[in-house]
C-alpha cells in the first residue's frame, strides 16, 4: 500500500497550478507585441521563472502522488494564492516602467488577483497597453479562481479535485454541486464565465468603446474585479448613459450565482433563478438600495431624476457587489450616500458569483434566524425552525454563518485600528478597509482617489486584508491553528 506523503502531494498540485498560470504570461506578451511596444521582458521572464519552478516541482513529484485530503486541500489553496499573488506581483516589478517599490508591486498584484481593484498606479491612462490588459487579465482570472480551472484538468492526471473545489468556492453550502463530477462543474462554470464576458464586451463596443478597452473592462466587470483602462474608470466617458447601463446590468448578472445559470441552460427556462431564495432576497436589498441612493442624489442637487436614476443604479451595484467601477464622480457623491454604499459592500453579492463581502445567503440565513429567534422569545414552548427555500437550515450553517460573520466583523475593526495606528484618520481607514476587505477596490477618505498615498506598514496590512476577503477568511485561519498540523 502506497504511503500518504502530503508534502508531496501538495507540492505536486502547487507545481501544476503554477504550470497553467506561467502558460497566461503569453497573452499580455502577444498584446505588447500587438501594440509594438519596445519591451515586453517583464511578461517573459515571470514566463520563465514560473514556467521553471511549476514543471521541475511538478515532473519531480509526479511518481509520488495520491488522492488529496481535504486539509491538504486546504494547504494548496492558501499556498497558491500566496505564489500566486507574489507571481503576480513580478511583472509589476520587473518593468522598468512603472517604477514601482517592491511593496507597491506586491500590492497592484495582490490587488488584481484577489479582485480588489485598489491600485496604487498614477496616470493610468498613460501605461502600455500590455499592463492595463495585464491588469484586467488578473481581475479575470482572480475572479472565479485559477484552482477552479484547474479542477476541469486535474481528472486528466490522476489527482482529486474536489477538496480544492471545496476549498476555493465561497458560500456556507460549499458541498453542492452542479453535476455529479468535480471537472464537469468546473468546465460548466469557466464556460459560463467566458461566455458572460464575451457579451459584455460585444456590448461595451457597441455602446461606444474601442476593442481593446471593451475587452479590458469586460474581463473587469464579469469578475467584479474594478480595474480600469482609464484613471477616471467609466467617468472616462463623460458619464455615458448607455455604457453605465451595460455596466450595471454585467455587474448584476456576475453577481448571480453562477450555478443558476448552469440550471437555466440545461432546463431552458429562467425559472430556477426567479424561483431562488437567494436571488430574490439579493434583488429585495438592490432595489432599495438603488432606489434610495437616486432619491438621495436627486434630493441633494446632485444630479436631475434621470442621472440620479442611471447612476445611482450602476454605482450602488458597482460598490454593493464589490465591483469597484466608478462613474460619475463618486465618491465625491453626498456622504451619507457614499457612506451608504461602502457600507452595503459588506453585503455583496450571492454565493457562487465572483462578488467579494458577507454574501446575500449569509445574511438571508442570519434574517432567517433572527425572526425564528423573535418568535421563540414571545412563544418559549413552540418549535420554530428557520428555513431558506423550504428547506430547513443544517444548525451546522447557522454555526458557521455566525462564527464566519462575527470573524468578519472583528477582522474589520481590528484592519482599521491598524491604520489609524499606521497614521491615517478614521475616514480614511473605514473606507479603506472595506474596499480592502471586502475585494471592492474604492477607496475612501485619502484613498478616493488611489491608495499610493497609503504608508508601506498599512499597504502590508492590506495584503492580509485582501486575501482574507478572497478566502473568507476560514481557509486562512485553518492552517494557523494548531490543531490543523496534529497527526
């Protein structure tokens, strides 16, 4: 009998994650060489490193490899996004062009992969091509997470998915799955994936953009990842009506849980999603949202009933589902409204979406409990259960829920107590944190308009930020704790 010897299968795994990311270095080359720009180096050699390091650690490990445990599920998905993030950091610091710190680099691309948005970049508009698609390439492949894709392989080779699976995919019902086979949900989720961002960007051209910038904020928008081509994102555009419309819309629709659209496909009907608990609790609190951030903005003079009506729309789902577009000069909005907007950020979007926050099923599931709490108090002796759907909720996902939604909590207020320790004011620090935390990307305070202002001690502070919002925080905590590394 084989001996389990997880070093080496984790390291295997690591290996085949960082082969597929080396492989995604060519396309920024080819738009470089596209757009004949005299150096593309930087996309080159993080090729190559990490072309070297994914094959030799993986050809070395191949004969030694078994089925993955689910805390070594665990291990790799934390892992690679550590490598990840530092891999995706390299070309920020190999060009010569940018000019950027080592800590500046590490945060461009921890923010990009983790589908933040925050950047640290000045002038924007004046960078190469290659590193503004680079940019959107991150957020896309960040947004439902390279291990996902790398599911649909690893059947191929003999390894386990589904303990990665479980580990990389958000939501308390990490179990469920589309269909019988690991691989076959990971393919159906990356086609649907691609195919939403394919429409969005036929519709960004359409309403006006060039090709290439309809592609960069389309592979923005679908991962709710916020980085732009422009420094002024959408307000680029002089407030378009028509592109914060498509915005908006892609930005509700990625915001779904993709496994609804897998239904909606296979049954031909729209039904399934209209028929959610989750959808419909996500849309409750969108509508009125929007619908009070455009009487707020009409009220205070900001805008006439039509503007309030279409930015309202399109920036309450950008900051609420952690999108972090922006338009319109926010958030330069009334501050109650854009207090109003950073706060729905911890909200989110559904489970199963490539949105950042809480999720609409966690706080479903927390509104659920709370009205059964109600009436246990004014009747003791009834048996009042909460369901979602008609189903009852395990107590299991109650303990979770709230084990996860206290963490989250105290993660915040501890983020903004080290700020402000760091130097920065209260303002400052809140809004930072969300769009930190909650992978947002919108600053606020001194970081409205970038977060380069931010001193290096809080920058590595938001690194911590930035990936405990992109694991949910559990993953992270898992592998700190001591009883994870007992036999």
């Amino acid at each position: 009998m084989k001996k389990y010897q997880p070093v080496t299968t984790v390291l295997h795994q690591l290996s085949f994650l960082v082969l597929l990311f080396s492989l995604t270095m060519l396309v920024p080359t080819a738009v470089g060489w596209w757009y004949d720009e005299s150096d593309v180096s930087s996309f080159l050699i993080t090729f190559a490193i990490t072309l070297l390091f994914g094959l030799t650690g993986f050809m070395t490990t191949q004969q030694r490899t078994t089925t993955l445990r689910t805390r070594d599920g665990f291990l790799v998905v934390v892992f690679f996004w550590v490598i990840f993030s530092a891999a995706s950091a390299t070309p920020f610091i190999l060009d010569s062009r940018l000019d950027l710190t080592l800590t500046d680099a590490l945060f461009e691309g921890i923010s990009g992969i983790t589908t933040t948005g925050a950047s640290v970049l000045n002038d924007i508009d004046t960078l190469p091509p290659s590193i503004l698609y680079y940019r959107a390439q991150l957020n896309f492949l960040g947004g439902l997470g390279i291990v996902v894709l790398a599911i649909a392989v690893l059947p191929l080779l003999g390894i386990g998915g589904a303990k990665l699976y479980q580990s990389e995919m958000p939501g308390p019902l990490k179990e469920a799955k589309m269909t019988p086979r690991i691989a076959d949900t990971a393919k159906h989720l990356w086609l649907i994936y691609l195919g939403l961002a394919s429409l969005c960007a036929l519709s960004y051209r359409v309403t006006g953009m060039t090709w290439f910038d309809a592609v960069c904020h389309s592979l923005s928008t679908v991962s709710l990842g916020g980085f732009s081509t422009h420094g002024d994102s959408l307000g680029f555009y002089n407030s378009s009506v028509a592109i914060e419309l498509v915005a908006g819309a892609f930005t509700l629709l990625a915001a779904i849980n993709f496994a609804l659209y897998f239904l909606v496909i296979r049954r031909k009907s729209l039904t399934p999603i209209f028929r959610d608990s989750e959808f419909r609790f996500f849309i409750t609190i969108v509508t009125l949202l929007v619908s009070f951030a455009a009487m707020e903005l009409y009220r205070a003079g900001t805008f006439d009933t039509s503007d309030a009506l279409v930015h309202g729309f399109f920036q309450t789902l950008s900051i609420m589902t952690d999108n972090g577009l922006t338009a319109a000069g926010y958030p330069n909005w009334p501050e109650h409204v854009a207090i109003l907007l950073i706060g729905s950020s911890f909200f989110g979007g559904c489970v199963g979406s490539t949105c950042g926050g809480i999720k609409a099923m966690r706080f479903l599931v927390l509104y659920r409990q709370g009205k059964e709490e109600i009436k246990q108090l004014v009747h003791p002796n009834a048996l009042s259960l909460p369901k979602v759907g008609g189903q009852l909720i395990p107590e299991r996902v109650i303990r979770s829920v709230w084990s996860l939604f206290f963490l989250y909590v105290f993660l915040a207020c501890a983020f903004i107590w080290g700020l402000v320790a760091c130097g920065h004011d209260l303002r400052t620090a809140f809004g930072t944190v969300a769009a930190c935390l909650n992978n947002m990307g919108v600053g606020y305070g001194d970081t409205a308009s970038g977060f380069g202002s931010l001193t290096d001690q809080a920058k590595w502070l938001m690194y911590a930020a930035m990936l405990f919002g992109r694991l949910e925080i559990f993953p992270l905590l898992i592998i700190f704790s001591r009883i994870f590394w007992r036999n």
